[in-house]
C-alpha cells in the first residue's frame, strides 16, 4: 500500500469529532505530513495549515506550536519514530494546546478584570 492510500483512508473523517479525537488527528495529520513530504524547507508551514483545517473544520482553536518548545517538537518526532510510537507526538501537541489555551483563558481574564476596573467608576 503506497503512503497515499494509507492517508486516504486514514484521514477520510475528520469532521464532527471530539477535542480529543480532533486533536490526535491533527497530530497524526502533522507527524504523517512531515514524515512523507520529501523537502525539507515547508514542512513545517505546510503540516501546521493541515493540523489547523482539522481543528477548524471541528469549530475548535487553532494549535499553535511555542518557538521556546521548537527544540523539544524535533526530539518528539525523532522519539516517535524512534520508537514507532504516534502517542509520544500526540502526547506533545495535546501539552501544546492544554499551554495555549490556558493563555487565552489568561488572557480572557485579563481583559475582563480590566472592563470591570475602568466600568467601574
């Protein structure tokens, strides 16, 4: 079976799944993505647009990968293939998306006590 096939029938559903099944799926999409494309300059850009459809498609945040865990995302795609196991890269992109998301709640907050600091006089 070529790479082509495996993806096909791999990454047919993708629409109406949990956050869970959203995100491993990203992953899986991300890690295949770079894994089988043959140049190195792109891949990165290219398998980030395909993580981020499949959490747009579901309606969910996007996943943003931190410049300070770059050298932590290379190990974590050596690890996986490493020792064949998807689940080291899921496990690092869930971490990745648990860490953004707590900054927007943050965030959210953030701006919320502000409106309610300058409201309030």
């Amino acid at each position: 079976m070529s790479n082509f096939t495996w993806v096909a029938e791999n990454y047919e559903k993708i629409e109406n799944l949990s956050i869970i099944e959203a995100v491993n799926k990203a992953a899986d999409i991300h890690f295949d993505f770079v894994s089988i494309h043959p140049f190195y300059d792109g891949n990165g850009r290219t398998a980030r647009l395909l993580m981020n459809y499949v959490m747009q498609i579901n309606k969910l945040p996007f996943i943003i990968l931190n410049k300070e865990d770059r050298i932590n995302y290379f190990e974590k795609l050596k690890e996986t293939r490493k020792k064949e196991d998807i689940n080291i890269f899921r496990n690092f992109i869930k971490e990745q998306y648990y860490k953004q998301l707590e900054e927007e709640l943050k965030s959210i907050k953030k701006q919320e006590t502000n409106k309610n600091i300058f409201l309030s006089f």
